[in-house]
C-alpha cells in the first residue's frame, strides 16, 4: 500500500486550488498527485 500524502503536500495543494492558480489538471501535474487527490 503507499504511504499518504505528507500534511505539507496536502497544503500547498489547497493552496493552489482555492485562488484558481491553475486547473486542477495542472496542479496534478506540478505535484504529481492523482486527480482524485485534487477533487477530493
């Protein structure tokens, strides 16, 4: 099973998401996240 995302990822995340810095595909890509990590 993999670890979970550190708090700190998680954070700068949210951080991205909320001012609509970019599309949530972007930021999946930027931090090498799931989709699902970002919509949820």
């Amino acid at each position: 099973m993999p670890a979970p995302y550190s708090q700190d990822l998680c954070i700068r995340v949210i951080k991205a998401i909320h001012p609509q810095e970019s599309s949530q595909r972007q930021i999946t890509q930027r931090f090498q996240v799931s989709l699902t990590f970002v919509r949820n």
